[in-house]
C-alpha cells in the first residue's frame, strides 16, 4: 500500500523504486544476453501543483521514466502510485479498460512536434482524438470543444481544417500541447517540449504552459537537459544519472548549493551572462559507464573527482541530508560544491 501520508502532504504522484530493464537478445533465437539498465531503482514524489524539473545528460534515463510514469512504457519493477480526490491508486497494477480511462488523469507533450503529429490527419482530427477515444463527445460538441482548447493555446478556428505540413514548428508544438490538455489531465509528463524550436518559440512555448499550469491547476514533470529552462519553469530540480536518481531538492538548493559531484559538473557549463562572475568548467573524464554493465559502487565512481575506496566498493542509497534534500552519495557532508549564481525571478 501506499504511504498514506502522502495524500495528506499534497503529494499526487509516488514513484517507487521503479525499474525499466531493456532486454538485449541476441542469435536466431533471440536469446536474452543481458539487460539495459534505463531505469533502475528510482523514487521520488510529486506534489500537486508543482514542476518537477529532471534533468541529466542524454541517454541518463529521463525520457524513460516519464514514458513509464504515463504507461507508455511497462516498468519491469516498482511502483506508481497516483493520490486522487483521497483515493491512492497503482497505476502499474491497471490493464484494459480501467488503464485506459485513468490515461484522463495523465497525459505526455512529446519532444518532436514534427513526428507526434500525423500527417495525415487534421488539427480537428488530432486534437479531437482522445475525446472520441474515450468517448466524451463528437460531432459539433467536438469541434467547440477542440475550437476553445485552441483558442487557448494561441491558434485559430481557421486552423481546424489544416494539416500538420502546413505549421511552423512551435505552432506544431502547441497542437499536441493541447492535444495533450484536451482531457483536463492532472499530470503533464513535458518530454523536452522546446529542445526542437528556436529559442524565442522556446520562450513563447515555456511562457505557455506556465500560463496553462496557472489557469488549469496543471502538475508539469518537466524532463529537459538544459539548467536554464529548468530553472525557469521549476519548483524542485531531480538529477539523473545513467538510469540513477542521484539528487532532489528545491530550485535554489539544487542550483546554488548542490551536494552531488555530478550535479556540480553539470552547474560548471551552465553559460554565465555575467563576465565578472566565471568559474572553472568541471570536465569530467572518460565516459558515462554502459547501463547493461555498471561499475560496482556508486553509478559515477568512475568519473568522480572526489571518489574513494568507499564509493567504489559500496552503492550509496538516496538519502536526505537536509530538509527536502536528497543525494545518493557516501561524501555529501564532507565537501562543499560549486553551484550558480542568479537573480531570484519576481
């Protein structure tokens, strides 16, 4: 059962010690070898209301867990929990029909808007799709309905008829954000939703969905690479690592006090607009380790500056070590790190 705490605290979504193993098969008969390691042991929660930020170098895992989290993909161990009006329900215990009308509760903007959309459907047709998969309306109710979504995601009725080919990018990307709120989910998995336009879209698409989470009481899990959105849209900021959580916390702690190696490397190459304040980039050595063969220890033992016969020998566990902060590492209370420095946004 779920922690029943949890509702009481805001919490909307729990996720425990969640795995994703990617099987690897080899020969004629396809014979499992050994296993991709996308995901392995993560936990961490969601409070209602809030943008959780994960970020992490590509290939750590994150697009995996949100896909996990929406079902897209079946996690191999671990549990979702989803807390809805008092009712706490596992989400990977759900098949069929029941899977099906929780999907309302949680919906994914995908990274590409040029491949999530179809071609050969129209923006009547693709944002209209889940409101007759899941039998909410159709015809002319349809059409106000899909009318008003885009509306208020800045495109026009004259729109309704177009096909994809004919949208720019980020007027792409606002076709399957509100493809994504046409069912008033609770829950938005953001899978980078502005790595693929330029940087003022980025800004106009960011802006968006900060006005959508406003109006529509939206919970965002924000996946994204790039510290400098994140730091715009985000409340807490979870660091991955090679399918690994290895620190969680509020915006400014993570960013001005970060108590992980990595994350400290990670904050080195964030660009600073300010000449007088520059800091030594951390490059890290080698490369991340293969998630179908991780080193024994700590996931980042083999890139860590500061690592030690500890750290290489035995796994360090996700811990908290202040109030609300968690790092997943033997040496957080011995050193100091560097992180960055900005302006508190009003």
């Amino acid at each position: 059962m779920a922690d029943a705490s949890a509702a009481s605290n805001g919490t909307l979504l729990e996720v425990v010690d969640l795995k994703k193993h990617f099987p690897i098969q080899r020969g004629f008969l396809r014979v499992t070898v050994g296993h991709i390691k996308a995901v392995d042991g993560v936990s961490l929660t969601i409070k209602e209301g809030e943008t959780l930020g994960l970020v992490g170098e590509s290939g750590c895992g994150k697009t995996t867990l949100g896909r996990c989290i929406v079902r897209l993909y079946e996690p191999t161990e671990g549990r979702i929990v989803f807390h809805d009006n008092g009712k706490a329900v596992n989400v990977t215990e759900l098949e069929g029909r029941e899977l099906r009308e929780f999907r309302r509760n949680m919906q994914i903007v995908f990274q590409d808007p040029y491949a999530s959309l179809n071609p050969r459907m129209t923006v009547l047709q693709i944002v209209g799709e889940p409101l007759i998969i899941h039998g909410i309306s159709s015809g002319k109710e349809l059409q106000e309905r899909v009318e008003e979504m885009l509306g208020f995601v800045g495109m026009q009725r004259e729109h309704l008829r177009r096909y994809p080919h004919s949208f720019s990018g980020g007027q792409r990307q606002r076709i399957g954000i509100a493809r994504a709120l046409i069912l008033h989910p609770k829950l938005v998995v953001a899978d980078e939703p502005v790595s693929a336009l330029d940087v003022s879209i980025q800004a106009q698409t960011l802006n968006l969905l900060k006005r959508m989470q406003s109006e529509l009481q939206l919970t965002y899990l924000f996946v994204s690479h790039d510290l400098g959105v994140v730091r715009y849209v985000s409340d807490r900021i979870a660091v991955m690592y090679v399918g690994k959580l290895v620190e969680l916390s509020g915006k400014d702690e993570v960013l001005r006090t970060p108590r992980h190696p990595y994350t400290e490397s990670l904050l080195s190459a964030v660009p600073r607009v300010d000449l007088n304040y520059r800091t030594e980039r951390i490059i890290l050595p080698g490369e991340a380790p293969d998630p179908s063969d991780l080193p024994p220890g700590c996931v980042f033992n083999t890139r860590c500056r500061y690592a030690k016969d500890e750290c290489r020998q035995v796994e360090p566990k996700l811990r908290e070590i202040s109030s609300g902060h968690f790092v997943s590492c033997h040496l957080a209370d011995q050193f100091e790190l560097r992180g960055v420095s900005y302006r508190t946004q009003r």
